[in-house]
C-alpha cells in the first residue's frame, strides 16, 4: 500500500467520525475503522478491511492501548510524542506485515526489558579494552624513554664505528625493540680518524631486518631509528595526555591552540569484578527553557546482575531505597515481587531456579518523570545580553541543586556565530573553542557540595540572543539519581557473598532550548 493512500485514509478518519456517537467502528466501502480514545484528543485507530474479524480487531486494538499508556503517560501529548520509537517498536511487535502475532502485554514487557542488557556488558567490555590501550601505550613510551636515557649513559652516539669500519652496537636494542630504518642514506662518521673507514671485502647476506657489514649502510643507524620511534611514541603520548585531561583553549581567531595548564589526571582503576557483579546505570533526560523552568525531566534506571562463579547462580540481593521521587518501579517477571516489597530482597520467584551464569539480567527497573524544577540535579541559566554595539556579553551560570550528586568530566556546550571569535573575561574551570562545529565548550573536571556554583562570561561580536541555544550538557557520575543503594548479597541459606558493583548516571539529553 503507497504511502499516499495511508495518509488519505488518516485524513478522511476525522471528517468520518459523528459526535455523541455510542460505537467505535466506522465503515466505508471497503474500510473500516476500530479505534478507542486513550486522551484528550488523542485516539488509537485500527485500519483494517471490512472482511476481517472484528473481534480480532477489537482484540488488537485493546493490545495497542495498553502498550501504549505502559510505554508513555497518554494524558500529555508531548511525552507521546517524546515516546514515539518506543510506541511504533510496541506496533511492529504487535503487528507484523499486516498480520497479528501471537504476543500479548507480558511479551511486550519482556521484550523491551531484554532490549539492551548485553548491548550494555558490551560497552563496558570496550570501555575497558580502551583504557588498556591507553595504559599501554603510555608503558610504550616510558619504555622507548628509558632506552634512551640508557643508550646515552653507555656513551652511544649516531652512527658511531670505530677507524677499521665495524659498527658498534647489534640490529637490536633489547628483544622487543625493532628499529625503524629511514629511507634516506646517510655518512657513517668516525671517531679520532678523518680518513674514510677501510672497505672489507667481507659480504654479508641481509634479511629486512639487518645491517650490511664493510659498506655505509642504506638506513639510518640503531640510535637514530631509535630516536624517531621514540619521538613518535612521545608524541602520541602527548596528544592523548591532551585529549584526556588537557582541553584546548583557543589563542586566538587561526591560531592554533595550546594546551590548558593543568595537570594530567590518573587513568581511572577498571572496576574488579568478583564472582557476583551488579551494575546500575541510569540515563537522565532534562530539558529547560531560556527562563529556567523545567519542560521535561525524565530518568530511566536499570540494575544488571553478573554472575561469573556458578556457586552463585541463587543469591538474593538486599537494597534499600530513599525514594523521595515517587519513582516507578519493575521488577523481572521471575523476581519474587512479594519478598521484594515486604523486606527489599530481590530474590528469584522459583526456589529451584538460578540466574544464567556470564551473562548479565536485568533484576530491576525505575523511571522518575518530574516536572518540578527543584528536582533537576544541575541547573544551567544562560544570559545573552545585546549591548546595541554590535557585540553581545553571555553569562552562563551553573548550580548542583542535588549536593549528594558529585558530578565529574561536566562538558557545557554552547554555539556561537560562525566564524566569531568569543573573548572570555572570567571562567570557573576552563574552555575551549570548536572550529568545526562553532561552539564553546565549557569543561569543570568536578561538581559537588563544595564546589556547586560557577559562572563563565564572555563577549562575542552579534546581535541575536537567541544563537546561544541551545545549550548542551554533558557529564558522568558514580551515584546513582535515585536513591538505591545494595546492602547485601546472600546466597539462598543466608551466607555472605562478596560482591562488587558498579554505579553510573549519565544524560542522554540534557539542553536548555
């Protein structure tokens, strides 16, 4: 079916419909409409032919409104539409190629609880292969330095041989270190002679890897090879120091950056994983309007259970919450939901049963929908002032409304005209100017109880309050938003078990428009 026709017969919906009318079905010709209102306004229409059962439709149709008021709060047109993937991945689910599958509202729930849990264990794997990458190009490059602080105590020079030609040195410098050779030849100089060094008649076969004996060589000798490599290592070393914990900050409008005078920050420690592994994580999604209130505030958390060791495929896990959210909370159809609400356990529904061993399982899931601007953990206000001089002064201010909340890596992005150049007159943290996407970024490593306010003010030549918007922050945390916290982990007959977890809050969209 075109997609033409589609919107002719959602069009013609309306003008078919009579007010005060008892039944939900219309029919024409050849169509007929099932539909059932779930809002103000708002209906959820069955498109089907009149030689179809309309029980099944009916049926179908019911199934479409609930997943619909599970999935989003159909009294707010808005979050319906703010919810629109998820609502069409419930419809595609429900209806394939035209037909009705064999699902019902358990399935749907199932299914959208199982979307991304390995998706997940797979993010932290790579962020973990990493950050080993990192650390060992850093021992690299410690490694090529400390080489050639020794290669210059032992006297080593370039290119150094004796009067009778022979080279000091081997082809190597240590069992793991293979020089680099330099396409370009170079003289072979001497030391205590001036004459040229003596011609062996001598030949020996070289592989790619070798030296040619009694001839200059064709590549550049160990010590410069090794100079080259160890530059390069240092280098790279450099720029991933710069791009970790250095940000640039912009000299001026073509010149080229320099880096921030602050010092380069640890790697983080991988988290140790133990035999019973939980991971909470939680996606917070907030937009504010220019004046500072809140539009939409929504967090989606989910905790993961890992378990590595199979003595531990029935333990029970002990939480405890300080919910001062009213937070909406699931638990996994095979989580004994009445233990979990009388004593906080979470714990598996069958005696028998047991958690699938390496592979991670969603045991529980929360979502805070609020629209109260005191709930907002970061508060960004951002003031465009024209001066009617041809330049505007910005102040952006920030403020942590939740001091439990220690904020790390916070990133506040802001656009700018293309092409102008902004001059900051006060900062709390440090800056930089994007080229290539025209923005400024505003970096403050830490945002806690001690440190919950700051401002940045600049001036940049324009007119237009309104090309600062919108405003985009980013940041990571290791406390959760809501309060939940794992007290114990208990096998099934009340024995300890060591665990280890892991906590993140991130924003999946955070911007003042």
């Amino acid at each position: 079916m075109p997609r033409t026709r589609i919107e002719g017969l959602l069009a013609s919906f309306p003008k078919l419909m009579v007010p005060g009318q008892q039944h939900t079905t219309i029919e024409t010709e050849t169509i007929r409409y099932v539909y059932q209102p779930i809002g103000e306004d708002m209906y959820v229409v069955l498109i089907t032919s009149r030689q179809n059962n309309i029980v099944q439709d009916m049926d179908t149709l019911h199934l479409i409104a609930r997943a619909v008021s599970d999935i989003c709060d159909v009294g707010d047109q808005q979050d319906v539409v703010f919810h629109g993937f998820d609502v069409i991945q419930a419809f595609e689910e429900i209806i394939s190629q035209g037909c009705r599958d064999n699902v019902d509202i358990a399935k749907l729930r199932t299914i959208k609880e199982m979307e991304s849990h390995e998706e997940k264990i797979q993010e932290i794997i790579e962020k973990n292969k990493e950050l080993e990458a990192k650390q060992e190009m850093k021992r690299q490059a410690k490694f090529f330095d400390q080489q050639r602080r020794e290669a210059a105590k032992r006297g080593f020079s370039e290119g150094a041989v004796g009067s009778s030609g022979s080279i000091l040195g081997g082809g190597r410098m240590g069992s793991s270190y293979e020089p680099l050779i330099s396409p370009a030849p170079e003289p072979i100089r001497t030391y205590g002679s001036d004459s040229p060094p003596a011609q062996s008649g001598t030949k020996v076969s070289s592989t790619a890897r070798g030296m040619r004996l009694g001839r200059k060589p064709k590549g550049a000798d160990i010590l410069g090879a090794m100079k080259d490599e160890v530059g390069l290592a240092q280098e790279f070393e450099d720029n991933l120091s710069i791009a970790e914990n250095e940000p640039l900050i912009s000299t001026g409008f073509g010149s080229s950056s320099t880096p921030a005078p602050v010092e380069t920050a640890p790697a983080r420690p991988l988290v140790d994983m133990k035999g019973v592994h939980i991971q909470i994580d939680e996606h917070i999604t907030a937009i504010v309007n220019r004046d500072g209130g809140l539009e939409q505030m929504e967090v989606k958390g989910d905790m993961s259970l890992i378990i590595s060791d199979d003595a531990y495929t029935g333990v029970q896990v002990g939480i405890e919450t300080n919910d001062s959210h009213n937070a909406q909370v699931k638990t996994h159809p095979k989580i004994d939901k009445k233990k979990y609400q009388t004593s906080s356990v979470l714990a598996l529904k069958d005696p028998s049963g047991s958690f699938p061993v390496s592979q991670p399982i969603g045991i529980l899931k929360w979502r805070i929908v609020s629209g109260n601007e005191e709930d907002i953990p970061l508060t960004i206000n951002c003031w465009p002032s024209p001066t009617g001089s041809g330049t505007v002064d910005v102040n952006i201010e920030y403020e942590l409304n939740n001091t439990e909340l220690e904020l790390e890596d916070v990133v506040v992005t802001i656009p700018l005209p293309l092409g102008a150049q902004p001059t900051v007159s006060d900062v709390d943290g440090i800056y930089s100017v994007d080229r290539v996407h025209n923005v400024l970024q505003w970096q403050i490593p830490s945002i806690d109880s001690s440190n919950k306010d700051g401002s940045l003010d600049f001036s940049i030549p324009g007119s237009d309050a309104g090309m600062f918007f919108p405003v985009q922050v980013s940041f990571a945390c290791k406390k959760p938003y809501y309060g939940i916290a794992v007290t114990s982990v208990t096998t099934p007959d009340s024995q300890d078990v060591e665990f280890s977890q892991a906590v993140s809050l991130m924003p999946e969209s955070y911007s003042v428009i």
